[in-house]
C-alpha cells in the first residue's frame, strides 16, 4: 500500500507533467550540487529541474498519460520541466552537456510525442518561437484572426508554417510591408492549416500558465 509521501511525490510529478509543454529526461549521475544549481539557472524561470525516483516517475507518467521509454528510466534520474519555450529550454541542457558531459540527456516528451535524445538534440538546433513568429508576422499581418491563433499554436504548427511560407516563397523574405493582396491566400490556408484543431478540441485557451521556481534540491542517487 503506497504511503502518504509516496501518494504526495507522484501527485506532484503528475502536476509537473500536466503543466508542461515539453520534458527532457536525464541522468546527473556525478554532478556536484553546484553544477546542478548552474544547470537550474542556464535552463531559466520557464523550466524546472526535479530529480525523481524512477518507480514514481513511471506511475505519474502512466495517471498523466504520457508515453515514455523505460530504458529512460534507468539509473539517477532527473527531468526538465519545461513551461516555457521547448527550444530554449532544449539549446541550454545540450550547452550545458557539452561543458559537464556527466549530464546525459536520454529522450523526453513534446506536445505528447515521445522524443529519443537525438530528436532532442534536433530541437535545440530550431529558431526560437519568438523568430518563427516574426518571420511570419509580416505576412499574418492583413489577417489578424489567424494570426491570434497562430500565437497559441503548439511550437511544431509555428515551425511548419514557417516552412510552408518559406517553400512558398523565392529567397529572402519580403518585408511586412511589401507583402500584397495576392499573398493572402496563401498565407491564410497556411495559418489555417497551424491553428485550426479538431472540434472536440475545443477553442484554443488564451490563459498564461503560472510557472513554479525551479527551487528542487539534488538529491543522492534514488533508490530505483
């Protein structure tokens, strides 16, 4: 029978898992306490980093609906909670593995997809969410409606469309305000296609989250 403390940890990484846009899971097998500390503050206020028991971790996956790899949870474990932007968050764990390769990232979660550490890797080499958008604002800009969606829209949708705009459109970029009539079109079936969900998804919401400080403290190797 699960005790109080237990029931309480894996509440909480349910929380974690539910108020998160992204996960990268890892393993600080090494780190010293300050390295993590470090870690904790190049990874921002948009992302928490916990260290977890694995046997919980996998039981708060499971009550969250989250799909991950049990050989990712293997050994000490630790996972970035990201509620911020994917990208930044995934740039700062692949800079600070490169500086303390005891840190070793082993996959993680975005938007519901589970991810090897290579797609993490993939993701930490994309543009900011905030570069994606003003490549495209220019365009977004004579629709308005779209363009509001287009900001709640998951990073994946931004960065398809800004593909999309790119395939459509002959060397560099034109100008907000050289973009024409004839431009429209186009790009509002682009935008249409990154913000529209299915019905039962519902209107997408226009509430911040609230991020939790990143205030967790390393512990020794878990018993697994």
């Amino acid at each position: 029978m699960p005790n109080k403390e237990k029931l309480g940890a894996v509440a909480e990484i349910v929380d974690h898992f539910n108020e998160s846009s992204a996960t990268v899971i890892t393993e600080y097998r090494g780190l010293t306490v300050k390295q993590v500390t470090q870690l904790r503050q190049a990874l921002g206020a948009d992302a928490t980093y916990t260290v977890v028991k694995n046997t919980l971790t996998r039981r708060a996956a499971a009550e969250a609906g989250v799909s991950i790899d049990d050989s990712m949870l293997v050994g000490p474990t630790a996972i970035a909670f990201v509620k911020g932007d994917p990208v930044a968050a995934a740039k700062g764990l692949r800079e600070f593995a490169k500086a303390n390769p005891l840190l070793v990232i082993k996959g993680g979660v975005l938007e519901g997809r589970s991810l090897s550490a290579a797609e993490v890797n993939q993701i930490a080499d994309l543009e900011s969410r905030e570069v994606l958008l003003a490549k495209i604002a220019g365009v977004l800009k004579a629709l308005p409606t779209r363009a509001a969606g287009l900001f709640q829209a998951p990073l994946s949708q931004v960065a398809r469309l800004a593909k999309a705009l790119e395939d459509k459109t002959p060397g560099e970029a034109a100008p907000a305000a050289e973009a024409t009539d004839a431009e429209a079109p186009a790009a509002e079936a682009a935008a249409a296609d990154a913000t529209e969900a299915p019905a039962e998804a519902g209107a997408a919401t226009t509430e911040a989250s609230t991020d939790a400080p990143a205030t967790d403290t390393p512990a020794e190797p878990a018993e697994q």
